[in-house]
C-alpha cells in the first residue's frame, strides 16, 4: 500500500513522464503482431489457447451502449494481455524478484503444483493466449458493430517488482474484470431485452466463468481458497473504466483521450480514491481523496458479495491545501484564500469485514448520501472519488 512519500513520488512520475515510456512500461503489438495478428497467426493462437473462437453468427441485435462496453470489454483485455507478456518475460528471463526458488516464496513451497503450474510456461502463456483470444474477440465485435473501427491499445506500467505482487495485482485485476462483465451483462439484458440479449449473455457467461477459474489459480498461488465468497462482486463499466486508467500510461491511449461523450469509449473517468496504509480486516480504513469532503453530504459506500452496498459516515483526519494570503486592497487586507484544486482530504471510516463477512474484491467509493444504494451502478452513479479497490481475504 502506498505511503504519503511514495504516492507524492508517484505523482510527480507521472508529471514528468507522461507519454514517456519508462523501463518497466509495456507497449504492444506482440511477436505475432496482435492487436492485429494474421491469419495465420490466430489460427496459432487457437491451438496455444486450447479452443477456437466461436463460428457462430454475429449478434442480431446490438445498440450503442453494447458497443459502449466491449469497447471497454477490449480496453480491458489488452491490459491482461500486456500484463501476462510482461510477467512471462520476467519469470523467463529471471528478473529480479521473479526468480521461482521455493525458498524465496514460501507460499510456492507449500504447493508444488502450483509452482510447476507456473515453471511450466505453457500453462501461463496459455492464460495469456485465451486472453489475447479475449481481446481479438471484443475487437471484433467492436470492428462489427463500427463500421471497422478498432480500439487500440495503451502504453502500460504496472504496479508490481516481484512475482508476489505480480500474482496478487492478477487476482485484483480479474476480480475487478469479473465484477464489470456482470455489469455488462446487465446492460445487455436491459437493453437488448428478451430477443436480442440471450446470445450475448451467453458468451459472457462464457467468459466470466473462465475468468473465475484464473482468479481462483492466482489466489491458490497466495495459499488463499480457490473461491472466495459464495457470491462475486460486481463491479461497473465507470469503475472499471477509471480504475484502469491507473495502469495506463497518460496520453498513450487513442481511444480514452477525454472523458464522457468525448472519448470513442464513452464512460467518465472518476476521480480516484487511494487506500492509505494497511487494511486489517475490521477496524479503521484510512482513505485519500484529490479534493475536498463534506461529511455531512457524502458518505463512503461499500460494495461487496451479494449484500446491497453499506453506507456508512466518515471522519475527515486531515485537510492539506495551499493557503495564501489575498492582496491588500486599500486598506483592507483579503481574507487567507485556499485553492480548492489543491485539496487533498484524508478520512476515516469503520471497515465491516466481520459483521459483512466480505471476503473477496470489495470497492470503496466517496458518494454523494442519497436515497438507499440497491445495485453498484446506483453507487457509481453518486460518485464522487472512487473507486478504491480492497481485497482482505
Ligand atoms: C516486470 O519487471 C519489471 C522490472 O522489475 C517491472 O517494472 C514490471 O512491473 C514487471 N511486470 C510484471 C507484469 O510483473
Ligand atoms: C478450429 O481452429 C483450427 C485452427 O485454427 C482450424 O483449423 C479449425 O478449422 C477450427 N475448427 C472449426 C470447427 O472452426
Ligand atoms: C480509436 O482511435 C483511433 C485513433 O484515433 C481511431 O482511428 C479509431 O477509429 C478509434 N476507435 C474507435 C472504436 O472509435
């Protein structure tokens, strides 16, 4: 988790580097030339995969917020896929940190077939394969449904130095991918209705399945239970959509340049909020936001398993904002004015793991109170920092 030094260093990266790529940055296209592989190539990519792409016919019915998410379904993809390329080319070229010596990583030692699950790399180049399968998949839809516009991918820079951090970071990723393609499954249920929705609901079951089943071998890896909650979260497409802007690279994505209406991938980009120090599981969260707070409007949400998302009160811990004082005019010297822009707001508030039972992803946001909170998209809709992503047990 981050501390104050490191977040400010973080920022100050980002200043300074914004379209730059860095040492530990990823670019595409792959070897074989994907995001647009030949034909050959994909045919290569089925046997690596273990299944071909389906040979049924395009969806009959489709709208403009379907496209809306498998654009964001391929916005996705291409970051596992970037991710898993950059994590077998560590572990293969024993990069520090991703040497695989059971005594390095003791939660290794207690699984031996984890560890030649991950020693034997067709194993996971084939998760990078299915998702790179993932991805051409979504595109295609998109390139469908667009008159043959394609999305393309970002420069990425991931927020992991060993193999440790490298497995958890995949657990998160794919649980915050599961949460959101139930999300688009609502979508398509609603908008698509009864003739239109069933095939597409059908592959996306497909693939969230198939998600679970990875999220389930990167928690084994860290000696946690395959499954981790009776119900996953959900998530939703604006969640989704800010909280991958982190991994990516400012300025190197063609196709989220603005936000809302203006970006080809039509979705806001919230304002974050940062974890701050560790989560213990009940007790105190400590949570950071880019702006000011009124805890007597806002509250922070959880969204967590099957339970509609618990609201609770906060604290405001600390304020910091440069102050200065206004011109003198006259006489009369202006009152001390504070930029607003420059607001950072530390709060506290209670974390319910015991009393919620909240094993698994579970997402925090900074929301505007209002009417009772059913679904995670009621959450996302009252956002206003968020979100911040947690995974306890
Ligand atoms: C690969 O290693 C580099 C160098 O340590 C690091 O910057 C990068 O985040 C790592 N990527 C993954 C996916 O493990
Ligand atoms: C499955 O993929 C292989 C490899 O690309 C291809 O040769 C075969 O025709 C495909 N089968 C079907 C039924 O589409
Ligand atoms: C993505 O961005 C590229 C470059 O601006 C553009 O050519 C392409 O049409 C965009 N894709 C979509 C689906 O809007």
């Amino acid at each position: 988790m981050p501390t104050t030094s490191s977040v400010i260093l973080a920022l100050g990266l980002l200043c300074a580097g914004a379209g730059v790529a860095n040492a530990g940055t990823f670019s595409f296209p792959l070897k074989n030339g994907f995001p647009f592989p030949s034909e050959r190539a994909l045919e290569e990519l089925f046997v690596r995969a273990g299944g071909n792409f389906t040979n049924h016919p395009p969806a009959v019915k489709f709208d403009d917020d379907s496209l809306t998410s498998w654009k964001l379904k391929t916005f996705n993809e291409f970051m596992e896929v970037a991710f898993f390329t950059q994590l077998i080319a560590n572990i293969t070229d024993r990069v520090l940190g991703y040497e695989l010596d059971p005594e390095e990583e003791p939660y290794i030692l207690s699984t031996l077939k984890a560890i030649q699950a991950v020693r034997r790399l067709p194993i996971n180049s084939r998760v990078m394969t299915q998702e790179e399968m993932h991805a051409y998949n979504a595109n295609d839809a998109v390139r469908f449904f667009s008159g043959g516009r394609h999305i393309y991918p970002c420069t990425y820079d991931f927020p992991v130095s060993d193999f440790a951090s490298a497995i958890a970071f995949a657990q998160t990723f794919t649980d915050m991918y599961i949460g959101l393609l139930i999300d688009i499954q609502w979508h398509t249920g609603e908008h698509l209705g009864s003739d239109g929705s069933p095939p597409i609901l059908y592959v996306l079951g497909q693939a969230l399945g198939q998600e679970g089943q990875q999220s389930g071998w990167f928690r084994s890896l860290q000696g946690k239970p395959p499954s981790a909650e009776p119900f996953l979260t959900a998530s939703t497409r604006e969640f989704a959509f800010s909280w991958l802007q982190r991994w990516v690279v400012p300025g190197t994505c063609p196709n989220a340049t603005g936000t809302g209406a203006e970006s080809d991938i039509p979705l806001p980009i919230l304002p974050r909020l940062d974890v701050v120090g560790e989560v213990r599981r009940t007790g105190r969260l400590t949570l950071r936001a880019p702006g000011p707070v009124d805890p007597d409007t806002m509250r922070v949400a959880y969204v967590n398993g099957a339970l509609m998302p618990t609201v609770l009160p906060f604290e405001v811990s600390h304020v910091s904002r440069s102050c200065g004082v206004g011109e003198r005019t006259g006489k009369f010297q202006m009152p001390l004015w504070c930029d607003d822009e420059d607001v950072v707001s530390t709060i506290t508030v209670d974390f319910p793991f015991e009393n919620n039972v909240m094993h698994g992803l579970t997402l925090a946001a900074v929301v505007t109170n209002g009417p009772t909170f059913m679904v995670p998209a009621d959450v996302s809709k009252a956002t206003v920092y968020g979100p911040a992503v947690i995974e306890v047990a």
